[in-house]
C-alpha cells in the first residue's frame, strides 16, 4: 500500500526499490520476455477490431448498468442465487462477514479477487474472527508476508524462490528445497487441509453475464473450481462494471485478458457459475449461492464523461506490464492497491484523492500502457486530468502556476530565454552549462544540460528561407520552444531537405511552446491557452502541411489539441483545420516528399536510434525513420529500441533516480551496437540521450534524424 505523505517520502520509496537488485532483475526478465510471449498471441488476432468490439461493449454496458444489474438479478435468482448490491467497501465487508456469522462458518477460502482487494476484505473478516486463507499461489504466500499483490495477475512476482522457501520452511517447520516445482507441491499439500475444512468460500468474477445470471472466472490455477465448489456456501464478489449484456460478449473479452495478461491464447480454466448447484453437505442438498455487487463510487464515476472509460478495464494488468517504471520499481510502489496506470486512476477514486496524489505524478507518458490496453482506454490523458483536478482542488503548486504564467505570455517567455543566452556565459561549456542547473535542480547531475544558442532559429529564418517559384508543397514549420532556442540547427538541417524538394517553408513568428508541460504539471487552463495561442498563430499561414521536428509536439498538437479545443468558443473548427496539417518530419520527408536512397551519398557510419514514444506510439510511426537512416547511413538496430529513455519533460525533474536509471539502460542498449551516432526524433529524447552521453563521456554523436539526412545530402 501507498502511505507517502509527501512527493519527498515517495521518492525515497522509489530509492528502496530502486536498491532491490533481484526485482530490477526479475522485472527486467519479466518485461521482455512478455512483450514476445504477447507478439506471439496476437499474431493472428486482429487486435484492433478485437479491442473496439471490447470497449464498445463496455461502454454500452456501463450506460446500461442499472438495466442490467436488474436482468442480471432476475436471473440469478431464478437460479437460487442471493444477490447483494454494496453502496461502498463497508458495506460490502458486512454482507459477506454477516453471511458467514448466520451460517456458523468458522473457516473461509478464497480464489483470487481485486476487488476483495479493493474493500480489504480479508483485514475485515479477522476482525471479526474468521479464519480466511488465500488459495491461489501468489495470494497465499502474500498473505502470510502480510503483504498486498504486486500484479493484479501475478501477486508474488516481486518474490525470489529463495524468499518463498524461507516463508513455507517457516511454515511447514522444515528445511524445504528452493525447487520452484517442490514448492508448489509443499503449497498443493497445505492448502488440501483448508480446501476440505473450510465452510465458505470466496471468489471474484471476471465477468456477470445479465442474460443468463452466470458468473464466469478464469484462472491458471485450480484453486478457484475448487473454492467455488467444495464449501456448502459460495459468494461471489464483483463491481457493477463486470456486467456484461451477453455471453458472448464475455468471450469477446476473454480473447484479449489472457493474451494481454500473461501471453496465453487461454488460460487453463475458464469457469462459468450459473447458479446454486447440488452440495451433499448444504441444505436440502444444496449449496447456498451469493453475489456481492459493489459499487463503490463506480456508479458516479459511470456519468463522468471523460472516466467512465476506465470501466473498460478487464484487469489483465498489461498497463504495468509495459509500463517503464513498474518494471523499475513494481506494484508496491507504483500503486495503492491496483497498481500501474489504471491503479492509479483508480487508487484516485476508490481510495481517495490523499493516496493518489504522488502516485498520479510516477507517470512518465511514454504511452505504452496506451498502445496495450484491451478496452482502448487513454490511460496517460486520464493521469493527466487527475494531475489538473488535484491541483484544482488543492491550488496550483507555485512552480506550476508560474510555468502557466509565463508560457502564455509569448512575448515574455521568449524574452526570458533570450536573456537567458547572456545569464548562462559564466556556467557556458561548450555546448553545455556547467553549475547552475544544479544550484536550482537537484539530483540532476546524470546528464548536462544543453546551453540557449547564441541565435534562435526564428532569427536566422530570414536568411536561410528558400525562395521557391512554383512549390510542391506549402509548410509552415513548428518548432516549439527547445528547437527554436536550444536547437536551431535541427530546425536549419530540416530546412536544407525539404527545399532540396522544392518545399515553399514558412515559419509563423507567433508560435510558441506547445504546451505540453504545462499540462503535465496539470495546468489545464494554461494548456488551453497556450493551444489557443498557437492555433491563432498558424491560422493565417498558407500551408498544406505543419510540419514538426518534435515527436511529442506532433502528438500534442495533433491529437491533444483536438481534445483541448473541442468545446471552446470559435475553435472547434479552427483547430480541426490545425490538426489535418499537422505532420512530423520523418513522415512528412518518407511518405509524402517521397525520397530516396537516390537523394543520399550513404554514409558508412553506424546510426543507432531511438524511438521516442510518442512518434512510435501514439502517432504509430514506425519504419519511416529506420527507412530515412538505411537512405543516409548504416543502421545499428539496438534493444528495445521503442522503449522509453526516461526524460518525460517535468518526470525527469520530480523524479530523477528513476529518469537516470532509464537513460543508463537505454544507452548502454545503444553503446552495444558500436554505433557512435545516435538520432532520434524528439529534442527533448535528445537533450535527455545526449546528456546522458556526456557525462558518460562515451563519445557518442547524438543528433537529429533531420541533422543526418542534410550532412548526406547529395
């Protein structure tokens, strides 16, 4: 569980964890062996359609979920089945405790169930003095360290086979072997007793089907069959959103959890409940039979427009599976009790404001979590907005409202970095400051820090802009803030290649950042603001394309925008306008210039690349860079090339132990290829990957794809 008081506490929660040598391995082990096992799965899926029909289904049924929760009712209790709707956790708690007390059970085994999990039930049930035992593997060596799950599939895997022979050799009261295979043998043997001696037991449901008042779970293990069925009592509890309209639409679902889950076409056991079945030692030959609905604030959450998405969830826990900071520092610290991006959101509305206020921060916006989701949820836009209620509700932290000042006065941002080019001399080093970062940012010390150049690009475009008569295209570039003022060159070298393609260039002088700080720092008005300010900008200009180097820019400008401006006055349409032109450089240059290996003298250098996240991801931009790379030199393919370097914008400034951690693998992937050149698509990759190069003292060139193609030119 999550109990920092403060982002200070937390971030020495990061540094425990960070220390644990065997779960860096474990979780390393872990994420790429998924990401192949999950490939694998899908390779004759259509995952795209398959998560639409999901989350279409979803949706349809969380705006019919009274509708259904009564059919689903009026089923089941056709069957013999009692079924219970719980206002909260309390409540809940009771139910179920109240069910054991009336029919004298003294001993109670479960099958696994976050949303036990989420009421704490098993704390509860103590209380009162019932014996409760976990019967799934990994719930029950959890629940003798005394521990909540670290997975929502797999609870135990922040655990070493060492750790868990100590834990059953203290149990058992014999030295046991550390054989993961004896183990499970030592826990089979345990269990036998509970399962034979326990009067009730407990399950979860993956889905509650209204048409016919079945239950369905699935599970690796045989625990759950067995709990469900050997008892004289068995209650199930479910949240409202497991209903589901149709049986099939709950196989649709159970295509995606195994295979987003654990890489499996299906899971070893697939169960379907339908009702209270004969039992030899129940009443009248009967097994008493009770589903517990919990609601829990799901039903205010299901009539709030942007979140009721997260009911597409189907808990298969892929969000922390690819998720760069899970694998650096796992379920206990990046979550409460649902853990990765959709534990935090619901740690936000299921345990309050107070548990998820760091949490919602330990977002690095990478996507991945995005790009994996079997319901299509927007997990870093959600984390997002959580970011911008919380300050809401609590006032915006000063360094926050002060960035929104400041970025939604062009004019007085511009001018701040250009006195920042005079400030920096005295710390100036070559193409890096020496010093001052550090006075003002700590911990910062793993990567340097770009100088502000001595000209902007905005000052130099008059004298380079092409004159073209009878253009191919009309562009108007963005630059943003970090290309205009820290990289200029970049901006020149894109320049120099789309003239060569007879591209008539513009560059409107009211453009500014795009704002994607800021709304990482969950300032949403100023977000607004400054979209607004660079819509109006770009408005006027002649262009069939806008065009941008930076692949965070491009997904902002392109999708974020969209979404910011949607419903403010006079910009709907304005912004549909901006959105259509806008394009990143790699794109633009391979798929609609069009060129050619024939437009390269083919460099023998060894180009490494890195993939930054939001061109791969979220703009789904794939093999045009590799393509521009082969065109201009000799492409090194490096390790996990599409995942995360760790920069993140403001993540690397509020939490730089798990930003260096990130930038250290991701540079030693590329140091493996030889390659002593290393381009990217984002400025902000490269300032955090050529920084990170620096201090390493690797000798690494780390430039702009853009830089690349104009040096070979031919």
């Amino acid at each position: 569980m999550h109990n920092a008081e403060n982002l200070k506490e937390y971030r020495e929660d990061m540094q425990e964890a960070l220390d644990n040598e065997f779960l860096r391995k474990s979780m390393d082990a872990f994420a790429v062996g998924y990401r192949e096992n999950r490939a694998k799965a899908f390779a004759n899926i259509d995952e795209k359609a398959l998560i639409k029909k999901i989350a279409d289904c979803k949706d349809y049924a969380v705006k019919n979920n009274a509708a259904l929760l009564k059919q689903f009712t009026e089923q089941a209790e056709k069957r013999g089945v009692h079924v219970h709707v719980a206002k909260d956790a309390e409540e809940a708690n009771r139910i179920i405790a109240d069910i054991a007390k009336k029919n004298n059970v003294k001993k109670i085994i479960k099958s696994k169930s976050m949303t036990s999990e989420e009421t704490l039930l098993n704390h509860y049930l103590e209380d009162e003095n019932l014996n409760v035992v976990e019967t799934d593997l990994g719930e029950w060596i959890i629940q003798m360290r005394h521990e909540g799950p670290s997975h929502m599939v797999m609870p135990a895997i922040h655990l070493s086979r060492y750790q868990v022979q100590d834990l059953f050799s203290k149990r058992t009261g014999e030295k046991l072997d550390s054989d993961p295979v004896k183990l499970t043998k030592v826990a089979r043997r345990e269990l036998r007793r509970d399962f034979a001696d326990a009067d009730m037991g407990v399950s979860g449901a993956n889905f509650c089907v209204a048409e016919n008042g079945h239950i369905g779970i699935a599970t690796n293990e045989g625990n759950a069959r067995l709990t469900t069925t050997s008892p004289r009592i068995h209650v199930a509890i479910a949240g409202i959103d497991k209903l589901v309209p149709k049986l099939t639409d709950a196989l649709t679902a159970l295509k995606a959890l195994p295979r987003n889950a654990t890489g499996q076409a299906l899971t070893s056991y697939v169960t379907w409940i339908g009702g209270a079945n004969e039992c030899a030692i129940g009443e009248d030959n009967k097994k008493e039979m009770h589903i517990v609905f919990l609601d829990n604030g799901r039903s205010k959450i299901a009539e709030d427009e942007m979140f009721s998405q997260i009911f597409r969830c189907v808990r298969c826990g892929a969000c922390a599976n690819v998720c760069p900071v899970y694998r650096l520092v796992g379920g206990h610290k990046m979550g409460h009790i649902y853990i990765g991006a959709i534990g935090l959101i619901l740690t936000y509305f299921f345990h309050g404001e107070e548990k998820a206020k760091n949490l919602v921060h330990n977002c690095i916006n990478c996507g991945a979590c995005k790009s994996i989701c079997a319901g299509g949820i927007d997990l870093p836009g959600l984390i997002k907005e959580l970011r911008a209620r919380i300050n809401q509700d609590n006032g915006m932290p000063i360094e926050t409202n002060l960035l929104g000042k400041v970025l939604k006065n062009r004019k007085l941002f511009h001018s701040l970095l250009r006195f920042g080019k005079w400030a920096q001399a005295p710390m100036k080093k070559g193409p890096y400051l020496r010093h001052l970062p550090l006075m003002f940012m700590k911990d910062q010390g793993f990567r340097s820090f770009p100088a502000i150049a001595d000209k902007p690009f905005r000052d130099r475009f008059s004298e380079i802009k092409p004159m073209v008569h009878n253009p191919k295209h009309r562009v108007a570039l963005f630059s943003g803030c970090v290309q205009d003022f820290v990289y200029p060159e970049q901006m020149e070298a894109a320049v120099k290649v789309m003239a060569r393609h007879n591209v008539a260039i513009d560059f409107p002088m009211d453009q500014s950042c795009c704002g994607l700080p800021v709304q990482m720092m969950g300032e949403k008005q100023a977000t607004i603001d400054v979209a607004k300010q660079n819509v109006d900008a770009f408005e006027g200009a002649n262009c069939d394309y806008i065009v941008t180097l930076c692949a965070s820019c491009a997904s902002h400008l392109k999708e974020g925008y969209a979404e910011l401006l949607e419903k403010e006055p006079g910009y709907k349409e304005k912004v549909e306008r901006f959105s259509a032109k806008v394009i990143d450089f790699s794109s633009y240059v391979h798929d609609v210039l069009g060129v050619s290996a024939d437009d390269f003298n083919k460099s023998s250098e060894k180009v490494a690349y890195h993939a930054s996240c939001h061109l791969c991801r979220e703009l789904k931009v794939v093999e045009q860079p590799r393509n521009l790379i082969e065109m201009a030199g000799d492409y090194a393919p490096s390790a996990e090339e599409d995942v995360c370097c760790g920069f993140g914008g403001t993540f690397t400034v509020k939490f730089p132990e798990l930003s260096s951690t990130l930038l250290d693998k991701k540079l030693t992937n590329i140091e493996a290829t030889g390659a002593k050149r290393l381009v990217a698509d984002c400025p902000g990759c490269l300032l955090h990957l050529g920084g990170g190069s620096n201090v390493r003292n690797n000798g690494m060139k780390v430039t702009h794809i853009a830089e690349l193609l104009a040096e070979n030119l031919k």
